[in-house]
C-alpha cells in the first residue's frame, strides 16, 4: 500500500505511518526524471544507525526517504531501473544505506542521492554490510554467486566472488553481528549456507558450513543478537529452524502458524502477509517429569504437533 508503518512489538500498536506519496513529485535526484511519488509497492525498509531516518524501496526502483521526529517524507531518489529487494542501513554512518536491485546494482545513497553504484552482471536480491569492517558490502545474486565489494575501491571492482556453492538464486546475505568475517547466506535452493572470510573480506575457501532441512525456498534469516553460534532461517515451506551454525546441526523446527497463543509472539513469514490462523492449544504436564521441569505440549485440532522441555522456577 506503498507506506512505512512503525510498530510497537509489546503493544502491537502501531505507532507511525509514513506514506510515499508525500514524496515531493516532480523530478527525482540521480535522473532528473518526473515523477509522480507513492506508486509502487514497497518491499523492504530499514532505519539509519542513529534512528533519525527511514529509507524505503520497492517496485518502482525508488528510494524514499522520511525524517523520524518530523515525520516527513524527504525527497526520494530513483538508483535502480528494476524493483530493490533489499534495503539496510550502514552500521556506523548516519542517513547511508545499501540497496540490492533487479537491475544488477547495489547502491550505496542518502538522503541527498547516489553516492556510488556496484555494478553486478546479474540481477541481485540481497546485501549486507560488514558490521566490523563497514566499508564492505556483501551481495547475493540471481545465479547463486555472492559477491564482495570494499566501497573506497577507485576501480569499480569486487573484491572476491563465491561461486558455485548454492545451485539457486542467493536471495540474502548477513554478517554476523558478533563474529567477524561470518556471513550466512539463504537459497532458493532451499538451503543456507555459512561462510568465513577474512577481515579484509575474503573468502578463505573454506569448505562453508550447510544448513539444510527446509523444504522450500530459504528467504527469511537472523543472527542470534547475544549467542554468536545460534542463526535462524524461514522457508515458504512455513517453517522457522534453529541452527548451529557452526556444527550445522538443526536444534528446532517451528511451524509459523499460530495466532493468538497466550505467551506467544506472534509471527509470519508468509508472502502473502497473511496471519494464517489454525486451532491451536497448549498444554502444560508436570507431573511426570522430575520437580521444577515439566513440558509445554502444542496440539493442533487435538492432534500433538509439538513438544518442549522447559524448567520452571519454584515459585510458578
């Protein structure tokens, strides 16, 4: 619906709307182009470092941008000639982020325009910065390569290609917010994969470590914000998995369907933004384990559809 929507995650309220088509119309920055502003859908959006902007990108091939506390839209520039999969914000660099294009470019803009195009020879969905060495951008491309790029570079050249490792379309790539030179990358070969690179972004041709078990298309993923190990994925085959990722062992399996569980969080992957709804139920047993530990049962239509083992303190 082309806006940018701000969501309390404890209330569920939503606590901001920006719409695109306050974009001033008229001629956008790197092309000079009319424009009228706010007609194509939005894909992806992302915050600057120091939450004073929203930057936003979709079909169009447009970046908008919105001051926060104001609560305006600035004015919106035009980097890509295809839709932008993949917005994110520079980890240390105020009002700069990266985008991935259809078109073959990773843009690195601001609010004032293009500050300098990565030309791919594919089309690419996915980029990441590297938090510890913020002049590097990753870029996940349409024929499974990933592609590393040091910004400062005078010659428009990557640094180092991943070829050959994912059969499928690399529709995400992400650095490891707490190990350097980690990256994990997500398929549509219904894997993810994880890479160790050097610090000046390199790969060290290590054998990556495999993620498989899903089995659909992998477009969802997350670093764990505190264990450096633990990594999650999504899948269209409606599931979100726990891993290792350095063992590559799955450590949970977990059906994105339920809605309205009290003590749950609810959540959806899905394409379609829909909260699919199912008749699930929890149950509790503490008898039949040892004191303080018990299990949390989850059925679905009163069928068991999972399990977890759980501590609980001596108070609950």
């Amino acid at each position: 619906d082309a806006t940018v929507r701000c969501w309390d995650i404890r209330t569920k309220e939503q606590t901001a709307c920006f719409y695109t088509g306050d974009a001033p119309s008229g001629r956008l920055g790197s092309d000079n182009e009319a424009h009228e502003a706010g007609r194509g859908a939005l894909y992806t959006c992302a915050i600057s470092c120091d939450g004073g902007t929203i930057a936003a990108a979709g079909f169009e091939g447009i970046v908008y941008f919105f001051d926060v506390e104001s609560g305006k839209a600035l004015k919106a520039h035009r980097v890509h000639s295809g839709a932008v999969h993949r917005i994110v914000a520079h980890p240390l660099e105020h009002g700069v982020f990266a985008t991935a294009g259809l078109d073959g470019k990773c843009c690195v803009v601001t609010r004032d325009g293009l500050r300098k195009a990565l030309n791919h020879t594919m089309p690419i969905q996915g980029c990441s910065w590297d938090p510890f060495q913020p002049d590097i951008i990753a870029c996940g491309g349409k024929d499974g390569t990933i592609e590393i790029w040091n910004v400062t570079n005078e010659d428009h050249e990557s640094i180092d290609k991943i070829r050959d490792k994912h059969t499928s379309k690399v529709y995400g790539v992400m650095y490891s917010p707490l190990v350097q030179g980690r990256l994990m990358s997500v398929s549509d070969d219904n894997t993810a994969k994880i890479f160790e690179l050097t610090p000046d972004g390199r790969y060290t041709a290590r054998m990556p470590v495999t993620l498989e078990g899903h089995e659909s298309n992998v477009r969802g993923q997350a670093w764990h914000p505190e264990i450096p190990e633990i990594c999650f994925t999504g899948s269209w085959d409606k599931t979100v998995r726990t891993w290792n990722s350095v063992t590559g062992q799955c450590l949970q399996v977990t059906a994105v369907l339920a809605n309205n569980l009290d003590g749950f969080i609810r959540a959806s992957a899905a394409r379609d933004d829909v909260f699919h709804d199912q008749d699930f139920f929890l149950r509790i047993d503490l008898e039949s384990t040892p004191q303080n530990q018990g299990v949390v049962f989850l059925f679905h239509k009163n069928k068991p559809y999972s399990q977890l083992a759980c501590n609980f303190l001596a108070d609950d």
